[in-house]
C-alpha cells in the first residue's frame, strides 16, 4: 500500500494510539506498534535491522501494508521518511513535558524493565529486543538513565523542536493531546466524522497489558489500545 500518505513524527504516549484509530476512521490503513500483533507479515526484526542500518532500509517493504504511519518506531524515522515520501503529510501529537514523562514512567518504562522471558527465537522475543532498543534509544530500559526526569524531559522536548526545524510548515501539523478532529481533518483534506474522536490506551489500560505479560509472556496478546498511546 505504501508510499505513505501521513507520517507521525511524535513519540508514544503523546495520543498516538487515538491517533491511530482517528486516521483509519478517516479511511487510512495506520502502522502502530500495536500491529505486531495485528499483522503476521510484520517483523520487528526488519523494524530493529532499519533502526541499526538506516542507509540499507527498505522502507517500501517496512510499510507495504500502511499509507499511514504513526508511534515508534516511525518516530525515530522521519527524517528518512519525509525524503522518501515527499508527499506525505507530518503530524505531531504533544502534550506537556511533566505529563508525558508521569505518562512513559508508568507505562512504556515499566514494561521494558519487567522481567520477561520469552523463548529465544520467539516473535514475542523479537518484539521485546526492538521495544528496548529503539524506543528513546534505548533509555526505557536504563533504570539510572530514565530516573533522571529532566534529561528525558528535555530529550522529548528537543525531540519537539527537532521536528518544527526539519518539517516544512506546510506539511506539518502539531495536535495537543485529546484536540478533536477539526484541524485534522481539514489539515487531511477529510470530512469531520459524526462521532468523538477516539481516545484509548490509559495508564490502567496499559498497566494490565503488564500483569498479562507477567503471567503468560510466552503466550500474551496486545488488548484494543495497547503499548503507547
């Protein structure tokens, strides 16, 4: 389905699974790190192999399934992706510095230092080696390295401003978390759905996606709205 039409440049749990449900309602078919679950042809070894080689990446196959892209690891790419895919359009979910960072501890941080141990070889073990490597490069799972509040504060919000300087201003758009459709839309050329814009994945949400994984790693599926909102 590729070449991708949207680019999301934001990092998780800044709305990115909302967001997801919001762009397929507006008929895009949206890569969320959920859909390593969803989608048997995705591999996150072919995830993890593009972060190391960018150079080498085949991003054609990466996304030949999506024309919309959104969470991580898509974030960590855009600058690969908005040359590769000159016609895409950007957005970029925020919310506040202190409230993204209360939301990744208690999620995201949490699950990549939860000691499970799927089998060697296993997708699950595939998936887990790429969630801690390629997430805030790999900060999610330096317990010393992520207690230090203000410089994951500031690496989200370099990461914020990183974006602004490198997307054209019009090809971007910056969403606060839990905005609603308007701007969306328009900013996507789509008419506004007649129904809420979706809002999914709290911290409760993830947190028993947690105790799933804790008591069945070999066997755990992703619930609706999983990982990084």
């Amino acid at each position: 389905m590729a070449p991708l039409k949207v680019i999301g440049a934001a990092f998780g749990r800044t709305g990115t699974e909302g967001l997801r449900a919001a762009l397929n309602k507006l008929g895009y078919k949206t890569y969320h790190m959920r859909q390593f679950w969803e989608d048997e042809e995705l591999n996150p070894d072919d995830f993890y192999e593009a972060y190391i080689h960018r150079d080498q990446a085949d991003w054609d196959k990466l996304y030949a399934n999506y024309d919309a892209a959104v969470d991580w690891p898509t974030c960590n790419f855009y600058k690969e992706l908005i040359v590769k895919y000159p016609d895409a359009k950007v957005l970029l979910t925020v919310r506040s510095a202190d409230s993204w960072y209360e939301s990744a501890k208690n999620t995201v941080f949490k699950a990549s230092t939860t000691d499970m141990r799927p089998p060697e070889g296993s997708r699950m073990a595939s998936f887990l080696r790429m969630v801690s490597t390629v997430p805030l490069d790999g900060l999610f799972v330096d317990n010393e390295a992520f207690a230090d509040e203000e410089r994951i504060k500031k690496i989200y919000l370099d990461h914020i401003e990183d974006v602004k300087k490198t997307v054209p201003a019009e090809r971007l758009l910056i969403m606060e978390l839990g905005e609603g459709w308007t701007r969306l839309c328009n900013f996507l050329g789509k008419e506004i759905p007649n129904e809420p814009y979706p809002s999914t994945n709290s911290s409760e949400d993830f947190q028993k996606l947690i105790r799933t994984f804790e008591n069945n790693p070999e066997t755990a599926t992703l619930p609706d709205g999983c990982w990084s909102n």
